[in-house]
C-alpha cells in the first residue's frame, strides 16, 4: 500500500521560486563581472599598446627632429658653400675680363696698326708673324669671352617668356657677324611652332652658336644649306637645326658637347676662331630650362642639332 504525502505548508512554492530568482540572479552577476573584467582588461591592454605606439610616436619624432636639424645644418653648409662658389666665380669672371681679356684685346689693336702702318706689306716674313699674333690674339679674346658666357650660366637665370622664333633668328642673321657669310647660303624656316616659353637671350645665343657652327664647317666644293625646324611632341617643342656642312661621325658626335672640343679632320680647318664652347654652352643652356639636345643626320653629309623646349603648360 502506497501512500502520498504533499508538503501543503503555505509558503512553500514561493519559496522555492525565489531560490530560483535569487540562484539566476547570482549567475546573471556573475556574468556581468566576467564581462566587465573582461571589458576592463581589454581597456587596460587597449591602453597599455596606445602608450606604447605614443611612445613610439614621441621616438619618431624626436628622430625626425634631429634629422631635420642635421639636414638644415647642411642645407645651411651647402648654401654657404654654393655662395662662397658663386662668389669664386663672379671674381674668375672679373679676373678673365680685366687680366685676360684686356691683354688679349691690345694684341688685337697692337697687330691692327701694323697693318694700317703699312710694315707688313714690305716684308713677308713681318706679315706673318703680324698674322699670327692678330690671329692668335683673336682666337684667345673668343676662349676667354666663351668662358666667361659659360660661367654666367650659373650666375643667372634669366626668366622664360612667350618669344618669336623667326623674328630672332632672323635678327641674328642680319648681325654684322653673319650678314656677310650668310650671303651665299640658303637658309629656309620651317616653323610649325611659330612661338615659345624660353629666356630670350638664351634663343639669340643658341641660334648664334648654331649658325657659326654651320658656317665653320661648310664643305668648300657646296653652297651651304640650313634648314631651322620647329614641330610639336608631346610635352616639348622640338627645335631641329640642319645643314649639309662636312658632318661628325656617330661615334664622335658626344664630344662636341665636351668644353674645348673641336673635332676636325683636316688640320688646315681648326686654325680658325672657333673655341670649342659654343656647343658645350648651348647644352647648358637647354639642359638649364629642362631640355635636352642630340646629334643626328642632317641634309646629304651634313648633321642635325635637335633641342627641346618643355612645353610650360606641364
């Protein structure tokens, strides 16, 4: 025989649901301590790395301090010796002018009232000497005047502007340095570019040089023919002078941007006053203004100068 017996003590039911409240409210505490330890020792490692990239930072910086201070120190030595190096300059210009070029010029006058003395045309041997001395006298008045223009290139530089091709190559070709040798030589423009960003005195002087150039190398059994060329590339502006003079061979044709060089086959043709200079000068000049020059073929024997000019809009 089976017998039952229910706890029917009021209260009882009650009881036990608040231990049950009270045992999900413990976990439910407890849950959220985990969580905030949780959350706190996050914090703390979340601290602890921004302390450490801070002080990684703060080394950065001290680092990039100092070097900024090292460079600005020797930005500062480099612009005391680039003064110091202009300031040389300036005075080996004053020098080549006053005691090299004064000497140079009196030979010139000293050999010029020879011949309107009349001494020379009674004895042969007095004639060339006189010659000599005019000649070489005249050759040392042009190195001098050339390397005085090379060394103004880093005294000065001069502002590019909008300027005409054609209006200053034909200015330099009316110049009483060329007017009479350009007499028998064809000269044709072709200028698909009729202006350009460039100092205008660099223009007159690259169109000087390369007009000289032409003219000491002529072949002596052909008219001389120069062709000048502008055309449009992208990001330049090439200008292309031509002729049909005696021409370099490939393997030859960097020397004559060397300072002195003066690459002639036959001796006879480097007595003249060419100083070996100009070329070397022009190249300067170009390189100066972002441009680049290279030699190729010209017209039958002859060879083309290209140079470019970058296009200001860039």
């Amino acid at each position: 025989m089976l017998s039952v017996i229910n706890d029917i003590t009021p209260g009882r039911h009650a009881d036990q649901a608040i231990w049950h409240y009270q045992e999900r409210l413990e976990e439910m505490v407890d849950l959220q301590l985990q969580a905030l330890e949780l959350e706190k020792a996050s914090r703390q490692r979340l601290l602890f790395t921004a302390v450490i990239l801070q002080m990684l930072a703060i080394l950065l910086l001290i680092w990039l301090s100092l070097r900024l201070f090292r460079s600005q120190k020797e930005r500062t030595y480099l612009l005391r010796q680039q003064e110091k190096y202009n300031r040389e300059l300036l005075r080996l210009n004053e020098i080549m002018a006053h005691h090299f070029q004064e000497p140079a010029r009196r030979l010139v006058s000293f050999a010029q009232r020879l011949y309107q003395k009349g001494l020379v045309e009674t004895d042969q041997d007095v004639r060339v000497s006189v010659d000599f001395i005019h000649q070489q006298a005249l050759r040392l008045s042009y190195l001098v005047r050339d390397i005085q223009r090379y060394l103004a290139l880093d005294q000065v530089d001069p502002p590019s502007r909008l300027i005409e091709l054609s209006a200053i190559i034909e200015q330099q070709m009316r110049e009483a340095e060329f007017s009479d040798r350009l007499i028998n030589v064809s000269v044709e423009l072709n200028f698909a570019v009729a202006k350009v960003y460039f100092p205008k005195s660099y223009m007159q002087q690259i169109f000087r040089i390369l007009l000289d150039n032409s003219l000491n190398n002529a072949c002596a059994d052909k008219p001389l023919q120069i062709e000048v060329k502008s055309l449009k590339q992208a990001g330049y502006t090439l200008i292309q002078f031509i002729d049909n003079g005696r021409g370099i061979e490939p393997e030859y044709r960097e020397q004559i941007f060397e300072m002195f060089s003066r690459i002639v086959n036959d001796p006879d043709l480097g007595s003249g006053t060419s100083t070996g200079m100009g070329l070397t000068v022009l190249r300067k000049m170009v390189e100066k203004k972002g441009g680049w020059v290279h030699v190729y073929d010209g017209m039958e024997t002859g060879l083309m100068i290209e140079f470019s000019i970058p296009d200001p809009t860039l």
